[in-house]
C-alpha cells in the first residue's frame, strides 16, 4: 500500500491560500476561518455515533470525502476524481466526492455496505481499501463493498470481528481481483483462508498475523501465484505446519514466521529442496529452533539468500559477536542476515573464527560444516592471544648503599608518590633522596627520575628493573 498517499488523505486538510487573483489579505483570513470551522464540523461528523448497527461504508465516505472536508479538487497525479453524483435523490452524497484512488477508512465503526449503486458509481478508481478496525462482522456485507470496486488490488481488514464467521462460495467470488490480502488479528479459520485461495487467482501477498492458529489444515488448494506470506504472531510449532503451507504455496518468495515456536525443521535435504524451490527469504525470529542442524537444514532452500534469526534458544549462550559469525560460517549462500549485508571479508573472517572455534571439539560432535571448510582453509592454529593493555605494576630491584630489596611497584603513581612508598623500605624522607632508574636492557646509564609529577609508567618499567635511591648529601 501506498502510506505516503493513504497518510496523506487520513490527515486534517492543509490551508492553502485561495487562488484567485483578487484575492486579499481580508479574504484569505475570512478563507482560514471558514476552513478551521470546516475542519471543526468534519472532526465531529468523523466520530462514530452511538449506534449499534454501526455505520454503512456509503456514509462514512461521503462524511470523509465530501467538498466540505477537501474543498479543493487535486491536480493530475495526485489519483483523486470529482464523481457527479447518480443516486437517488436523498442520497447522502453531496453534489461530488474528491474521492482518492486509495481510501483510507479505518476506525470508522462501519458494519455494513449501504447503497452498492452509489459504491460503484463513486468507487470505479479506487485501487487500495483500509477498512481495519471497524465492526464488519458479516462476509456478505463485505463482499458488496468489495464486488462494486472493480479495480481493487488492496484490501486490508485487520482487527474486523470476523471470528467464526463463515464465507460463502459466492461471496468469495467477489474477491477474484484483489492481489495483496490483509487479514491480521481477525481470527478467520483456515477454511475461510483456504477458499479465498481458490478464488483469487492471482493473490500475490497474504497476511495472517495474530490470528492464533495452532495448525494448518491439508489441502488440495494450491495458490501458484502467491509470493509473500506474513504469518506471524501465532502458535505454529510443528513443521508439518510449514509443510502443507509450502505445498499450498509453492512459488513462496518470502516467508515471515516470526512469533511462532517453531521447535525444528524436520525434513530431509530432498524434501526440502521441492518445498520451497522459490523461497529467497525467511524469517523465523523467536522460534523455538534450538540445534545448529536446524539451521545448516536452511541451505536446503536452492534460492534461499536473506535470513533472520533474532531471538531463538540456540543462539542465547552466545556473545553477539560469535552469534553472527558462526551464523554466517554456517549458511554459506545468504548474502543478508538479521537485514545486514554479508560481504566477502567479513565471511572469510567468520568461517576462519569457525574453524577455530571448533578446534578443541571430540569429533563426534563436529558439526558437517567444520569439515567443508577444513577443506577449503586447512586446519588453523588457535590465534596468539596479545595483551595490549598498559602494565599495572612492576616488581623491580631497590638499591640503597649496599641494601636491594625486591618492590612491587604501582605504575599508574608518580615519581613523588613513589618516594613516598620507598620511605619505609629505605629509612629517608622524601626530601632525602635522589632516584634513578636503571634500565636492565639499555646501554645507556641511570636516568634521573627528577620530575616528581611525571608518570611511572612513561619510564617503560618492567619486572627486574632497577630503581637506585642515593641519600643526599648535606
């Protein structure tokens, strides 16, 4: 659906100036009074009255689309037509409709069609129709309104009370054109799904979200034409589920299961090839997949390149970083995982982390893929691991006339702080000492440590150095 357009006409009309040439400044305010007050009137007449029948579809548009609530007619382009008005007389059409190719009509309270002359006289044009969230309950109601736009390609029924609703054959005839199908959180039986399958013949897009189903019911039906199926949010935890959509829906480009705890995927390389040969993407966020067979079974799918697998049990004892790298080494002919590119360098890295990461691992429970890649880089050695932290401390020689002791010392503290601590250990006060450093692994001699605001640790310190204290004379 088109949301730059639907958002656009679902908005409080914009104040435009008037465009007349004598128009002045008196009346283009005179123009914004009359059209805050249109305004004004049309958020009252757009709030559903109380009434139980609930509102007609006829009522509800020619309240939203009637010149006084879009008083100015579009230029081309813009998909919006100014119907003369056919009905009989009384009707509750005014004398046009600035009438959208795409009609947004959601949370209107409309239960019912109204008058199917005025539907197909004001709604030949109209290609998209977003009736969710109103009180339709009644398929045939439905199916008036549907069966008087010929030129219908979107529907959306999300959130319509069509629960144990049952459709019937001829009603469903009235759905042939419709392309991409919206029945999210309407909780239709999957015999209702299975018969609009039949009868649409070029379904392309079919979304079944939130609807609670628990399984799928074996069909004959098969829907060659549909490309994208949205099924999340139910409880759909047995692959034979996945089976028997796959065999309705053989030519699947995207499958979105996200939400559903789907425990494994159970059938063999074969089986899965002829599933789904067309399948290019799929989505299994927070499945109940668990083993890494499972997700060495994806490369299984001939055409399968965008996966995402956020959120499952299997990956929960990972760090991010391993997570996407084993992930990567693991599905060798996705190019997108979790909606990031994969490039080249970062599949190399990822399928060398693999290896190694594997090294230490019994080979009975190498996975098939540690062998494959074994193959193509050699067995790796573990990398060396290199501690780039500064130093912390240091334990070096204290010499004082013909005393040494062995100090650990901080390197994180100052000269002056280190006459301090060597107080204790040489028996002079701080003002009695001179300090050098001795260097085990230099040439040069002792440097004078006579700067007292300056950092042990810039001296480059390491264990077995040597600090001389020599006492100064007086």
């Amino acid at each position: 659906m088109n949301k730059t357009a639907a958002g656009f006409f679902d908005r409080p009309t914009v104040l435009t100036e008037t465009r007349t040439a004598s128009s002045d400044s008196g009346q283009i305010k005179r123009n914004v009074s009359s059209a805050e007050a249109r305004s004004a009137q049309r958020d009252r007449v757009m709030e559903p009255p109380e009434d139980m029948e609930g509102r007609t579809f006829v009522q509800v548009m020619s309240e939203k689309y009637s010149p006084e609530n879009f008083p100015y007619r579009r230029g081309p382009g813009m998909g919006v037509v100014v119907v003369p008005t056919v009905g009989p007389q009384g009707s509750p059409m005014k004398d046009r409709l600035n009438l959208p190719s795409i009609l947004v009509l959601n949370s209107c309270g409309i239960s019912r069609a109204g008058d199917q002359a005025e539907i197909a006289a004001f709604c030949a044009h109209v290609m998209e129709l977003d009736l969710s969230h109103n009180k339709l309950q009644d398929w045939h109601e439905i199916s008036k309104i549907v069966s008087n736009i010929p030129n219908l390609d979107f529907l959306n029924l999300s959130s319509n009370p069509l629960a144990g609703m049952t459709l019937e054959r001829r009603c469903a005839k009235a759905f042939s054109r419709v392309r991409r199908l919206v029945l999210n959180n309407t909780q239709v039986s999957w015999d209702t799904v299975l018969l609009l399958a039949r009868e649409i013949p070029e379904l392309e897009e079919l979304f079944l979200c939130l609807n609670e189903y628990s399984s799928v019911s074996a069909s004959s039906v098969v829907c060659p034409t549909l490309r994208l199926l949205h099924i999340t949010d139910n409880s759909l935890k047995d692959w034979t589920e996945v089976r028997r959509i796959g065999s309705m829906f053989p030519s699947l480009d995207t499958l979105i299961m996200a939400n559903n705890n789907l425990a494994s995927i159970q059938d063999n390389k074969d089986i899965l090839e002829r599933l789904f040969p067309n399948l290019r993407s799929v989505n299994l966020n927070n499945s109940g997949l668990s083993r890494w067979d499972d997700i060495e079974k994806l490369n299984f799918f001939p055409k399968l390149e965008e996966v995402r697998l956020q959120g499952i049990p299997l990956l929960q004892t990972y760090t991010n970083a391993e997570r996407r790298s084993l992930m990567v080494a693991h599905l060798p002919a996705i190019s997108t995982l979790n909606g990031s590119v994969v490039t080249d360098s970062e599949r190399e890295d990822a399928e060398r982390f693999f290896i190694r990461y594997y090294l230490d691992y019994p080979e009975e429970e190498l996975p098939y893929r540690y062998h494959s890649l074994v193959t193509k880089y050699g067995k790796l050695e573990p990398l060396a691991e290199i501690d780039l932290r500064p130093r912390c401390r240091a334990q070096v020689e204290v010499h004082c006339e013909e005393k040494v002791q062995q100090v650990n010392i901080r390197l994180d503290q100052t000269v002056a702080e280190l006459r301090k601590q060597l107080t204790t250990v040489v028996k002079l006060s701080t003002n009695s000492m001179r300090l050098y450093y001795i260097d085990k692994c230099s040439a040069f001699g002792p440097e004078e440590m006579k700067y007292n605001t300056r950092a042990l640790h810039s001296y480059s310190i390491q264990d077995g150095d040597e600090i001389l204290v020599v006492p100064k004379t007086k």
